[in-house]
C-alpha cells in the first residue's frame, strides 16, 4: 500500500545525533581540565552509560529534564571519581557546543528533498523542546514541512500511543496510512506497529541487532528508502 503521509523521527535518523553528542563531549573534555584525570574513551563510555539510564527514567515520567540536564554530569563525574563543583556549568557549555556539531546522516537530506517532493512529510522527536527547536531552525527543516510533534509539547513520549496519535490527527490520516521512518526499534517501530502505522527501520546507527524484527521495510542506506519509496505500487 501506498503511504499517504511519511512521518520521521529526527535524532539518529535524519541527523547523525551519535556523532554531535561524541564530539561535543571531546570538545568539552579539552575544555575541562578536571575531567582529564581520566581517559577521553572512559569519559564518554560513562557518560554515554549514566545519560541512557537517566533518558529512560525521563522518558517514563520519572525525573524531569532539568534534572537530567543538571545530573547527567555531575553522575558521570562522581561515578569517575572526579570532584568539581563545575558540573552545572559544564552542563550548560556541552548544550552550546552539541549545536555546534549537527549534522545531516548520509544522504539523509537529499532523499528528503526528493520523498518530501512525492508525498506529504512531518517530524516527530523526544529531544527536548528547546533544542528541537533549535535543531528544526539551523538545519532548515521547514524546506520539508511545518508539522512538527515533539513530545515534550504533548507531555508524553514516544512509544506512548498518545504522540502518535496526535501526529494522524494533525495530518489528517487514518493511522494505517502512515509510514514511519526512524531508528528506534522500541520507541519508533514498537510505537508505530502499535499505532497500527506502517514503519521502516532505518539501522545503520543502532548497535543491537533485533530477532524477528516486526519492522515493514528496513535500510542502512538513503537511496534504498527512495527506491523502496519510488517502486511502491498503490
Ligand atoms: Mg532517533
């Protein structure tokens, strides 16, 4: 069946989110001499580990994102050993210079100029409302489309059923003509197949790999998306 409204999931999908976040984390590891009491690869294994833990108790509703904005450093570094009463600040700096380091994945942009120009697009995303904001500005993601959902708005996050229904709802489609496209298995492909979406799966950034994958299409690469996009019959 031909989709009648292609939604995408934005970190890790269309932006290559992993490679911003570990070289903002360089950038602030150089800035920072305390952090240098240890190594730059156990700097970011710990904060990479601590961070996951913290996003999944924000994402059930259980801390709040200033507090996983303000504990997220001062966990990795009281986990490491490092003493420093700059952790705050230190949280502050990383968000400024994670902006300073988004990028588009490969072929990313390019197959979303093309699939934009075929059929009806929008954007939905867990990051925070501030930064997503931010995100939709400097990349100029309105060239593709105005409908954004960003589940901090709706107060709840993806795989919760409410965010996606809300996205048909503002698209004006019943759900079982939506595709999805995201890189999530639990938040975006669980989240969609329970919405009763259509999902593609886009793997080339997750590090586990899932058995018996409920995923309808999956790709590592842009133009296969296109081309699985372009031959679909209706
Ligand atoms: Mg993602």
């Amino acid at each position: 069946m031909k989709p009648e409204f292609i939604f995408f999931d934005i970190d890790n999908t269309l932006l290559d989110h992993s490679s911003a976040e570990a070289s903002a984390q360089r950038e602030i590891y150089s800035q920072f001499t305390e952090l240098q009491q240890v190594a730059v690869d156990e700097w970011l294994d710990s904060y990479k580990e601590i961070n996951n833990g913290l996003w999944l108790q924000y994402q059930n509703g259980a801390i709040g994102r200033e507090q996983l904005q303000r504990t997220r450093f001062e966990e990795t570094m009281a986990s490491l050993g490092i003493l420093s009463e700059r952790s705050d600040e230190i949280g502050k700096r990383y968000m400024e210079v994670y902006r300073e380091y988004w990028c588009w994945i490969d072929g990313a942009e390019e197959a979303l100029e093309e699939i934009s120009g075929r059929y009806p697009v929008g954007f939905i995303t867990n990051g925070f409302l501030e930064t997503q904001h931010k995100k939709i500005e400097q990349m100029e993601l309105t060239r593709f489309s105005n409908l954004f959902i960003i589940s901090e708005e709706i107060g709840v996050m993806k795989p919760h059923q409410k965010v996606f229904d809300t996205a048909a709802e503002k698209a004006g489609k019943l759900h079982e003509s939506i595709l999805y496209v995201g890189d999530s298995y639990s938040s975006d492909i669980i989240g969609g197949k329970n919405a009763g979406w259509k999902t593609a799966w886009f793997t080339a950034l997750i590090e586990e790999t899932i058995e018996n994958s409920t995923a309808d299409f999956c790709f590592e690469e842009y133009p296969v998306l296109v081309n699985f996009l372009n031959g679909v019959k209706v």
